[in-house]
C-alpha cells in the first residue's frame, strides 16, 4: 500500500476547479444495517441496505465570477456535479476519480473572524456517485 500525502486532492465543483481554495476534504462512504433478525436467529442479523454517503469542505472563500461563492450559492436548493481526485495527476486503478452529484441545501456566504481569512465549512449530502479508475 503505497502512502501518500492528503495535500494533492483535485477538487472540481460543475465545470470550476475549485483545488487552490479547498483547506480540507473528506468523503465518507456509509451503508444503513437492516436488521433481517428471524425468530430462529440467535444473534442479530444485518444486511448492508442503502448508502448515505456525504462530502464535506472546509475552503477559503472567493466572492469572484465563477469562484466558491458563486459556484455554491448559485447551486443552493439544487444538485451540482463534483469530482475529487486523491492525487493531482493521471486518474488510474491507484488513483481513482469520484464523481458524484450533491444536493447544496445549505450556503454560509459569510464567516468571517478577526485576523484570519473568510472560509466557509460545509456537508453536502451525496445522491449519486460513481468510482472510475481511467
């Protein structure tokens, strides 16, 4: 297994790649356990049922045409197309894309402290994904 460093994840919101103002990127992949107990089971018994995967961002924010503010905030309360690459470079078995659609039910366009830059953090809930290695 080879280990890597996470800094190198390619990050394209639509058609915006959106790398140079992602801090931070995590994708996790969860499947429901649906109980099928029967009355003659002597332990619980599951079966992997739906995914309920979701992508979550930390990025500086931009308020420039076609930037993070407007990419998101003119996706809110619809689905917008993303696509995560582990490592910058060619997609392969080693390095494999995701690509995925996500509802933007929720936009925070202002968060602001004193000495520090605007970032925004944000969860998005995934409703189609696909793994590709070429």
């Amino acid at each position: 297994m080879a280990i890597f460093m996470g800094n190198k994840v390619v990050v394209v919101a639509g058609t915006t790649t959106i790398t140079y103002h992602v801090s931070a990127v995590s994708l996790s992949r969860e499947v429901d356990a649906v109980e099928i107990t029967a009355m003659t089971d002597t332990v619980q018994n599951l079966i992997g049922g739906i995914e309920r995967p979701n992508v979550s961002l930390e990025m500086y924010n931009d308020f420039a045409t076609s930037s993070v503010n407007s990419v998101f905030e003119d996706a809110l309360g619809t689905k917008l197309a993303l696509q995560l690459i582990p490592v910058s470079g060619t997609v392969s078995s080693t390095n494999p894309r995701y690509s995925m659609s996500v509802l933007v039910a929720q936009w925070q366009p202002i968060n602001g402290v004193l000495d520090g830059p605007a970032t925004v953090s944000i969860t998005l809930p995934v409703t189609a994904i696909t793994k590709a290695t070429s």
